[in-house]
C-alpha cells in the first residue's frame, strides 16, 4: 500500500544509516593516487620527530587536526593550544632558548597577530623553530575576510628574510618538511612550512569541522 | 564622564629596582629569569647580572610565554619572569595557557607602576581599577597575590620558588626609570643566557 511504503521510506535512514563521511575538513577530493587525507600529516610529524622537536604549540585550525592529533598521541612531544599565534611563537622561543627544539602551528589569518614576535624576537636573537601555517583565502574560500591575509603572508617572511616553502603535493611532503627544519635549526632561523589546500583539502563550506580523528591506518 | 584613577592607596609603593635586587639575592639555583620589555629587564641588568638573566629586548606581551617555554624545556630549573603591567595587560591571555598547563616551575613577578614609562609615563588600565593579581587568579593562576611590602615580597618569592604549581607575585610599585641597561647585542645575550642554563654548545 502507499501509505505503508512512505512509512517504510522514511524509516529506511534510521535503519541503515548512511556510514559518516571521512573527517577531512573542507570535503574537497584529493585525489592524489587514492592516498589517505592525512598521510602528508604523518609525514611532516615523522620530520619533525627526526629533528628531534620536542614541544609545538598551535591556535588550532581544522586543517591542523590531523597535525595536532598527532603530536598529541606522541609522548615525545608537548602539545597544547595558546591563545594567541604570537604567544604560541614565544613559547616556541622560550623552549628553544632552553634546549628545546620546538614548532608553532597557526592558521592563515592568525599570522596576522606575529609579526612582531618575529620581527622583534626571532630574528634578532636568532632563535630557530618551524611554524607550520595552514593556508585559507585561497582556492575555494567562501569568507572574505580570510583572503587579504593570506596574502600578507609571503612578502612578510620575504621582508624578514625567513624561509618559507608551500607544500601543495604529497610527493614533497617529507623533502621540504625536512629541508624547511633542518635549514631552521642548523642556521638558527625560523623556517616556514604554508600548507596549501591543494595538500590539506582547506575549507571549502562554513561550520565547524568534525571532531573525529582523519588518522588511518598505518 | 571623568575617569578617575582608583589606583589602591594604604600599602606605599614599593621600589622596583630594590626588590629586583632582593630577589636576586634569594635565588641559589641557578634560577632562570626573563627580564620583559623595559624597565623589568633593565633593573634586572642593574640589580647584577646573571649569566641565567635573559634580557627581552623588544617584545612587549611575550615575556611570560617566553618564561613558559624556558620551564617546559629544562623542567628541573626553576623559571622566573619579571613583566611589567602594562606589557602582561598586552597578552593577558597566557596566564590562563600558563594555568592549563600548570608547570611546576615558573614564577611570575608583576611590577605595577601603572604607566606605560619607557614611552612618557601614560597610564595604564591597572590605574584604572584592573586588578592583575585578580586577573591571573581568575585564569586559573591559583597562587596570585600582592606584596604588601618587601619581606611580604621575599617571603612569597621563596614560597613560590618551593611550590611545585605556578605563581604570580603582584608588586605596586613607583613609577620610576631604571639607570643601567644591558647591551643590546641581542645575539650575545642569547648565548650567554643559553650558556647559563647548560644548553650544549651554547658557549661561544
């Protein structure tokens, strides 16, 4: 009967749930050779790791997660949030100055709050870590007001003689995560890895990204 | 309206440079201090230099993340940071970071002269009612208190030195200039402070 299906119809989703969607912010498709979204995560951790960092700290963004994940399983590592993207650099700082290799994570928009903990600093005390900055306003942002900083990025580091390497594909992952630290802490610089959405997906779509773990199997 | 100073009057002001000197002479540990922006580094250069003395030279506001980091990588030395107020009113924020992760070795000095000095003695908020021993409290810094005078000072200096929990040691302070400096080779004073507290191959 037809009242009988639509019942049944509408009952059906209860019954056999879609399964969730992978937790990968922004719902863009890599398509990098089928590989999982958060391997290019791994990678840059294993790098890391191999430079013996010992402490990150991070305002978060979604792009980040699968980073942040990570370093927090790690028991090598202490990780925790700041509250602010300079803060998160001066304790970087702090740690490097106390024998402890260190990374500072912050999303596009929140360089936006460190150029004087760079300028005033790192860079005439010459202290070294990595910054790790996930990019916006590019390649399918919906917010405005994410674009214009994501642009103040490259000529800051550039007029501050910092090194910097976007990572776009997963081929380069591991080669320019290694290159960027080792250049950073053997000659006491900061150095600058910019995750561009092409790697990380990015965020494509307004809300919160999901709190699952992106972390597959090995 | 008429803002009106509500400074806290009854304890007379306390002479930032004299309780520098004390607390440089309670320290028997090779204590690492973070001198923050201005007049808290520069009297922490004229109460006596210590190779353990880091000089922040230009970052207003990071003093006590930089401290925090310092605590984090050499977790058996104890850290303390001197900041003024206007520069903690700067990143009042990392109070509550140093809350969250609770090290049990950093100490927290406020000097309060309630003015911005180095730039022409303008107030600050804490002229103004904020409360910065309140403020740390609030953000979850439990042992925060005021110096009434200097052996109130002395005292919690020690006791915060032996506390394995963080704390903040408000002192209402005179506005007045510091008469030394250190250089300003900031690349120097990195090493010798790194070579102070026993980082490898920090002593060029």
């Amino acid at each position: 009967m037809a009242g009988t299906a639509k019942w049944e119809d509408d009952l059906a989703p209860l019954l056999n749930p879609e399964p969730p969607a992978p937790a990968r912010q922004g719902g863009s498709s890599l398509g990098i050779d089928g590989v999982a979204p958060a391997e290019w995560a791994g990678l840059i951790v294993g790098a890391l790791r191999r430079h013996e960092v010992g402490l990150v700290s991070y305002v978060p963004d979604g792009a980040l997660a699968p980073l942040i994940e990570r370093f927090q399983a790690d028991v090598a590592v202490t990780c925790f949030t700041s509250t602010r993207e300079d803060e998160a650099i001066a304790i970087a700082a702090g740690a490097a100055l106390g024998g402890l290799r260190s990374v500072a994570m912050m999303q596009s928009s929140g360089f936006g709050n460190v150029s004087n903990a760079l300028a005033s600093l790192t860079t005439p005390y010459q202290i070294p870590m990595v910054l790790i900055v996930t990019e916006r306003g590019i390649l399918g942002e919906f917010n405005p007001v994410q674009t214009p900083i994501t642009r103040v990025i490259r000529p800051t580091l550039d007029a501050l003689g910092i090194p910097h390497a976007t990572v776009e594909r997963l081929d380069e992952v591991q080669f320019l995560a290694d290159r960027i630290a080792s250049q950073a802490y053997r000659t006491n610089q900061v150095g600058v890895l910019i995750l561009s959405p092409k790697l990380t997906g990015g965020k494509t779509e307004p809300g919160s990204a999901s709190a699952r773990s992106t972390r597959t199997a090995a | 309206m008429t803002i009106t100073e509500t400074r806290a009057t009854g304890a007379a002001l306390l002479d930032r440079l004299e309780l520098t000197k004390r607390l440089v002479s309670l320290l028997r540990n090779e204590e690492a201090v973070v001198g923050g922006i201005g007049n808290s580094s520069f009297d922490l250069f004229g109460a006596g230099h210590r190779p353990q003395n880091f000089y922040m030279l230009g970052s207003m506001g990071l003093a006590v993340p930089i401290g925090l980091g310092i605590a984090l990588a050499q977790p058996e030395r104890q850290v303390v940071v001197l900041e003024g107020d206007g520069s903690l009113l700067m990143n009042l924020g990392a109070l509550s970071t140093v809350a969250m992760v609770s090290p049990s070795n950093l100490t927290i000095v406020v000097w309060d002269n309630g003015v911005y000095k180095m730039t022409g003695a303008q107030p600050t908020a804490t002229q103004y009612g904020s409360d910065l021993v309140a403020a740390a409290r609030a953000a979850g810094v439990e042992h925060s208190l005021w110096a009434r005078h200097e052996e109130h000072f002395e005292d919690l200096v020690l006791r915060a030195l032996r506390r394995p929990a963080p704390a903040l040691i408000g002192v209402r302070v005179t506005p007045a200039a510091s008469d030394s400096h250190p250089d300003f080779d900031t690349v120097r004073l990195k090493y010798r402070f790194m070579a102070g507290i026993g980082v490898a191959g920090a002593d060029r």
